[in-house]
C-alpha cells in the first residue's frame, strides 16, 4: 500500500494553536518550507487565518496581508532549490484569498468550509482547474466546540462531505480534483474524533482521496489526561499518521515532518 503523503502546516497567524507566531516573518516562513520540503513535505499549506476553537475569524483582507509575501517568494525558491514536486496549498475559507494564492503558485485550495463560506471559492477553483480540499465542521470556529452532538457521527459526516463533493462537481471541479476531510477536532469530541479515524476505510472507500488533519490536536491530550502542550503530542500524531496510512488516507496534514517520514518509511519497510 503507498504511504500517504506529507502536507506540511505553515501558519502565517500570530495566534494559531502550535505554531502560532512563528511564521509572521515572510524570510523566516521561507525558510521553514524549504526546510519542511527538505524532510519530505509534498505539499507546503499556507494559512493566514486560525481556525482553532474559538479563534475570531480574519477578513480576506487581512489573510492576504498575511500570506501573499510567503507566497511571491515561496514558489520560486522551492524551485530554486529544487522542490519542483513540491505544490503549494491556500488555508482558506475565501475566494479572494484563494485566488491571490492561485496568482502566486499555488494549485490546491484547502478550504475548511467545504466550500460553503463563500459561493465564489468553488467556481474559483473549477474555472482554475485547482483542486479542492472538502472538510467538515460543524459550526464555527469561535463556538465549535461547545457541547456538539451527532445522530451517527460517521454517517453524518460521511453523507456531507459526498454532498459538498456533489456540489463542487456541479461547479465544474474535476471529480480527481476533490479531496475529503473529515476534519479532525472541528465540532467534535474525543469520541467523534475516535469514530472518524476508525471509519476512516470507509471514507477512504468512496474513492476520493482522503486527507487526515490530527497532528498535535486536542483529541491527543484528551485520551491520556496530559500533554496541554502541544508540542508534546508528537507520539500521538505519529500513531494516528500509521493509522491513516494502514486505512489507505492519501494525505497527512502535519506540523513536523521527520516522525511522521520516519513512521511511514518503516511501515512500508515493514510490508517487505
Ligand atoms: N486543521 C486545521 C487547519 N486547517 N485543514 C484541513 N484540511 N484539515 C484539518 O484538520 C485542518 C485544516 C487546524 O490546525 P492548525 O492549522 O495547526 O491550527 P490553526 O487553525 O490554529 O492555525
């Protein structure tokens, strides 16, 4: 089975949950990129809003601000350095944010609101032959998290994120050009977080790829009472990473590269 493919987080945010901060300088994100491509980062995914729970939403105004002077530099020095392979994402839930990212380089629109937040993201990326990366959320990020309750949390998630699917087809978006997620700690508890990451064969089993975001969240802290740091959660991203790749999940969303390029490169040594 092919192990799936490192997406690395580059958070351009003074308040983002991990690394919140430590992107702000353009040269400084730069050169994290270069060095997360360098570990083995397939993808690069930028973002200038935090969508943390109870983070206040950013306009598109101020996520430009945040993300354009990483990404007029980014492209060119990846190539520079020889990370042609390497593609670039936009965090975003906004078109006008999407599309100055597109100008800039990037091909993949990673939006956590399923294309829901903004009418104009869907056609943007169909008419940009972008893909799309549909994940869902209940609710937004300021209340998420406030006691959220589900029928059946896989089915549920399940039949939306092939009804976001459906309707990023109808905007024109290739169907090999749509990725689900069923987005990890966003309106969730531990048990829904548990339940998604066992169902995940069968979100797999639609036939989209799947992309897992559980590194360094919440969900990691919560099993073994510990770790409000999130920095110290390495053990329990790089466990959730071995799953998603026995599950069949094409792409991980991860903070540091090296455990997670390491867990897989053993598993599929393993395998013979
Ligand atoms: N999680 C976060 C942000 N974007 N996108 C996808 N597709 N899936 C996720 O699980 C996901 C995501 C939150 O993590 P992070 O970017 O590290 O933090 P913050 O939102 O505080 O910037």
């Amino acid at each position: 089975m092919p192990a799936p493919a490192l997406m690395a987080i580059l958070n351009a945010t003074p308040d983002s949950f991990s690394d919140g901060g430590l992107h702000l300088d353009p040269g400084a994100a730069v050169d994290h990129a270069l060095q997360m491509a360098q570990e083995g980062a397939a993808w690069i995914d930028v973002g200038g809003e935090s969508t943390r729970p109870g983070a206040a939403r950013v306009s598109a105004k101020e996520q430009i601000a945040r993300v354009a002077p990483v990404l007029t530099c980014l492209r060119l020095a990846l190539d520079t350095a020889g990370f042609q392979r390497v593609g670039l994402s936009i965090d975003t839930t906004q078109a006008q944010v999407a599309q100055v990212a597109l100008d800039l380089g990037a091909t993949l629109i990673n939006d956590v609101s399923a294309g829901e937040d903004d009418p104009a993201l869907l056609p943007l990326a169909a008419q940009a032959g972008a893909t799309v990366c549909l994940m869902h959320k209940r609710g937004q990020p300021a209340s998420m998290q406030a006691a959220p309750v589900y029928g059946d949390v896989v089915a549920e998630v399940k039949a939306y994120l092939l009804d976001r699917a459906h309707a990023a087809e109808q905007a024109g978006v290739a169907r090999d050009k749509i990725w689900l997620d069923p987005g990890i700690g966003f309106g969730k508890t531990l048990a829904h977080n548990l339940a998604l990451m066992r169902a995940l064969p069968e979100l797999v089993a639609t036939g989209f790829p799947v992309l897992l975001g559980a590194s360094r969240k919440k969900w990691i802290a919560e099993l073994e009472g510990d770790a409000p740091d999130p920095h110290n959660r390495v053990g329990g991203s790089v466990a959730s990473t071995l799953w998603a790749a026995q599950c069949g999940v094409a792409v991980v969303r991860v903070h540091e590269m090296v455990p997670h390029r390491q867990v897989l490169a053993t598993w599929q040594a393993l395998q013979g």
